[in-house]
C-alpha cells in the first residue's frame, strides 16, 4: 500500500504514515484509566458524507476507540462537512465555535474537520477556528486515525513541537480513498449506504463539488459485491448505492482491450466501449442473496441508457424510483448551468426509461434564483416539473459558491426576496403534483419493505414501496425487515398509508398511521 505525506504545511516532517498503520489498535491509546478513548463525528450533509463518516468510525474502532453518541464524552470530535451552499459552511462553523471554550477546558481533546469544507478551506480553517487540529480532505481522511497518534506523540513533546507545529492536514486528492471492511462491525441496522464512486467529472457552473471531491474514480465491481456481501452479513438487506453521477459508473476505467469476442457465458459489459457499466453493477448485486432492495443516489440525465433501463426491469431488486435531476426547467438557464441537457434531451432518456420500465417514478432537484433566471424562466420550472411529475423535489435557492463559473462569471442579479418567492411557489406545486402522484396509488396492492417501527408510535410500521415511496402501516414489530403485500388507503403529497392486503393478519388502518405519514 502506498503511503500519504500529512504534514503541516509549516511544520518539519512528520514522517510517513502508511494507511494501514491504523488497522491494528494503536498503542497506548487507552487513557490513564484503561479505558478506551472515545470518538464523536458530527456528520453534516450528503449521504456520501454519511458513508464517509462510517468509514472512518471503522477505522478508529480498528485503532482501538469506541463511538460515543456524546459529543460532551469524546475524546476526538470530528466534523464531517458540506460546502454545497454557503449556508452549510456556516453551520458548520457556528458548531465548531461551540468547542471552543470546550477546548480551553480539555486541552487534550482533538478536533478534527473533514469533508468538503476540509477540501476547500484547507488550512484557512486553522486561521478562522485556531481551536481546530486536524484538517483531511475528502480522500484523505482515513488518515485520520494515524493523524491523532501523530498529533497526541507531537503534544507529548512540548519542547520539540511548537503550537503551530500542532496543527495537521492532508488535503492531496490524488489517491483513492482504500475501504476496508474486514472485521468491522456494522450497526447501522437494515440499511447501508455503498459509494460505487467517487468524485464528478462534469462542471456544473454552479457546483462545488467537482473541486471538493475530484475527479471520478469507480470501484471495481468485485469490490462492490465484497461490500455488499460483508454488508448482508452485518444484517443489512437495503443498500443505496451513492455517485454523485451514479450512473457514468464505470466511464473511467479503460477501455478493454479490442480483442476476439467473449466466449459464450463470458461477461459482457454494456459500458461504453465495452467498459462495465451501473447497468452490470446491478445486475451483480442482484445476484446476492440476502440483499432484498438496491436504491440509487443520483443519476444524471446524460448518462440513461437502454441497457441502465433493461437492467432496472430486470432485477426486481431495484427501486422502481430514480432521483434523476432537472435543476432547471428552461434551455437557457441549463446551458449557463452547463448541465448537458436540453428540456427536449431530458424528456427523449425519460422516455426511454418508461418505454422500458413503464411504472419508474422520478424525483428531482432544483435551484431557483439562478444567475439571470427570468419570470419566464421560472414559469419553465413550474410547468416542467408539473408536465414530468415528479413525486420527489427538492428545492434550493441558488448560492454562489467560491472559483464556481458561475460566481466567476454571472451575476447573482435574482434579488433574495424573489428566490425566497420562488422557492416557496415551487414548492407549492411540487406538493401538489405529488399529491397527485401519490394518489394514483389509493386502493392498488403494492409489495414494501418494511424498515422499521416508528419512533412516534410503537404500533406504526415504516416502509418503502417497490417505487421507493414512504408507506406506513399499523402492524406487528415481527414485520420489520420483511416485503409485505399492502393496500393503499390514504396519501398525502409525501407519502402513504396502507393496511396489510396479503400476511398474517389484516389490520384495519389506525388514524395513528395517517398521522405518521406526516413525518415522513
Ligand atoms: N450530483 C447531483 C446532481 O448533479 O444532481 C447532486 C449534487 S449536489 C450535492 C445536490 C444538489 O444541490 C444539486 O442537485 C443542486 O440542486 C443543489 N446545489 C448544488 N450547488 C448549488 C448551489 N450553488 N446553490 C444551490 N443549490 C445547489
Ligand atoms: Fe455538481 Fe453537476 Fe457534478 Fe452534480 S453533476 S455533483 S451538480 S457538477
């Protein structure tokens, strides 16, 4: 394994540490006591920051710390971040603020800031927030475990190491980020994130994440079903398989070698010129028992393809339910946002996506407020988002990001009021065309799986439909984790109440299921 330089940029060398230097528990790592010291991540953001930050809880496990739900408790914070809008960078600091007093209490704490913010700041952090000593960026921060020892051996040494000297980071983005499951313990119940990939390769004008996470690298589809089998025995039966582009899976390996054809039974890939593809991905994983539902997060219109459509239809294992984002509905504000796609371009892949899987339902993204977004424009967004049907939305105003195209070159000439208004009338009609969607769904037998019992009411179950729509349910515990036949009785604009139609008992629908429909 290779090994990563981390070091202060006006520090003497550390030394190298070699990433793999932190799979065995650390010595003396316990404290004074004996006991195990503890680790707290804050985790804002993304489901990739979610997966992240389990990651790197495994590797402190494997160093010999144990999690603790406490942030007062812990002995190592650390702060998984999101740079996507201004406003999530300010929470952040807001929170990394609080620790300050906590820090001049417990000198010995260590705090630690990952993620994108980690990736775009850098060492600014250490100027804005000097309470902070640890800074890794977004393939970088299974170091982190080797950065604590490092920084705990540096702090031991008062005479050697100045204060300055005390401050960590490892920002390089060149190297893939190594994931090693092997003899973790997963705890996250029935559910489980898998990062196929990481990183993006377009350039949104608006967007900071290709700076933030680079460019894309899969992972090796053999990898992927290792993760998932190790997941299946951890008791996960749903995995959500997160790219930032989920499906360009695989447009970054190299091409196979031109050669003979594959002898019969051979694996074929349906990628571009022959590359594996999201669409083999699946077709993979639905080949492992134990796995009952796979989920998506996020495709790119650009990126549908037939075989990606035959391979949803194929594998009763996949959500009938793909977030596939439109951001915008007018040609002009998508070529100033540079998203590839014309409105006409992204109805064609929808098109071919019902033409195959006539029941798929669709969510979207969307900003508002865009640099140069017009009344007209915005009209775009509400008939478009009407005409497509979405039954998921999420709505965003636009936020000009630092050495994005966009804040380089166009103004953010929509006033706030405007995008606070647009904001609010786009909402309302997302709610009402998914209402409308939904109810399509009153009095249809639909399979679920059941996830979990709700936390408002013991007697309520929680579930996802085959389209990945949220369902509740009165019904017993002994459910959880099993595919169900039901009915749909009520719907609201998010969700659906349902009594069993098929199992062991047919349940009457309680009005306590109508009100944790609610809180979906
Ligand atoms: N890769 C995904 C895609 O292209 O759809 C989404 C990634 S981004 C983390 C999630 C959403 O944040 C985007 O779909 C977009 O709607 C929103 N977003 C990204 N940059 C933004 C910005 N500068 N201002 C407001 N919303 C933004
Ligand atoms: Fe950002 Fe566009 Fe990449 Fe999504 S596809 S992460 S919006 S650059």
């Amino acid at each position: 394994m290779s090994t990563t330089r981390h070091q202060s940029r006006a520090l003497p060398a550390l030394g190298e540490i070699a990433p793999d230097a932190v799979s065995r528990p650390a010595p003396g790592v316990a404290d004074q006591d004996g006991a195990a010291p503890k680790l707290h991540v804050v985790t804002f953001g993304c489901q990739m920051n979610k997966y992240d930050s389990e990651l790197v809880e495994g590797r402190f496990r494997k160093s010999g710390y144990v999690t603790t739900d406490r942030l007062e408790d812990a002995d190592v914070i650390l702060f998984n971040t999101c740079s996507v809008r201004d406003h999530a960078e300010e929470r952040t600091w807001s929170w990394v603020g609080e620790l300050k007093q906590a820090k001049r209490e417990r000198p010995d704490l260590v705090v630690g800031i990952m993620g994108c913010m980690a990736q775009r700041v850098e060492e600014e952090i250490f100027k804005r927030a000097g309470h902070v000593d640890l800074v890794a960026g977004t393939r970088q921060f299974h170091l982190l475990p080797a950065m604590v020892e490092e920084l705990k051996a540096r702090r031991a040494e008062p005479d050697r190491f100045r204060a300055k000297d005390l401050r960590l980071l490892a920002t390089d983005m060149a190297e893939d980020v190594p994931v090693d499951r092997s003899g973790e313990e997963y705890t996250g119940g029935l559910h489980a994130h898998l990062a196929v990939m990481r990183g993006c390769d377009l350039s949104c004008t608006y967007c900071v994440v290709p700076t933030t996470r680079g460019r894309v690298r899969s992972r090796p589809i053999e990898e992927l079903v290792a993760e998932a089998r190790w997941y299946v025995s951890q008791g996960v039966q749903v995995l959500t398989l997160l790219g930032q582009t989920v499906n360009s899976y695989g447009e970054d390996f190299p091409a196979p070698q031109v050669g003979p054809a594959p002898e019969a039974g051979a694996a074929r890939w349906t990628g571009r010129q022959g590359r594996p593809s999201l669409a083999d991905l699946l077709r993979a994983l639905q080949e492992v028992d134990g796995l009952v539902r796979i989920r998506l997060i996020t495709l790119h219109p650009s990126y549908v393809t037939r075989a990606l459509a035959e391979a949803i239809r194929d594998c009763d294992k996949v959500d009938r339910f793909l977030p596939l984002p439109a951001q915008a509905g007018s040609d002009d504000v998508l070529r100033r946002m540079k998203r590839g796609y014309t409105l006409d371009l992204y109805r064609e892949r929808v098109g071919l996506l019902r033409e195959v899987v006539p029941d798929i339902e669709l969510g979207s993204d969307w900003i508002v407020g865009f640099c140069g977004e017009t009344d007209a424009d915005f009209e775009g967004s509400l008939a478009f988002l009407e005409e497509q049907g979405f039954v998921l939305n999420y709505i965003f105003k636009y936020s000009p990001r630092p050495n994005t195209r966009a804040a380089e070159r166009y103004e953010d000439d929509v006033a706030e009021d405007t995008k606070k208004a647009r904001h609010k009338r786009l909402l309302e009609v997302a709610e009402r065309t998914q209402r409308a969607r939904l109810q399509r769904y009153r009095g249809r037998e639909l399979r679920a799986f059941i996830e979990s019992v709700s936390e408002r009411d013991g007697r309520i179950l929680l579930g996802r439909t085959h389209h990945g729509l949220p369902v509740s349910l009165q019904g017993p515990a002994e459910l959880v984790g099993t595919t169900v036949h039901l009915r749909v009785e009520e719907t609201t604009a998010y969700g659906m109440a349902a009594t069993l139609a098929r199992g062991p008992a047919r349940i009457g629908l309680h009005s306590a299921a109508s009100e944790a429909l609610g809180g979906q």
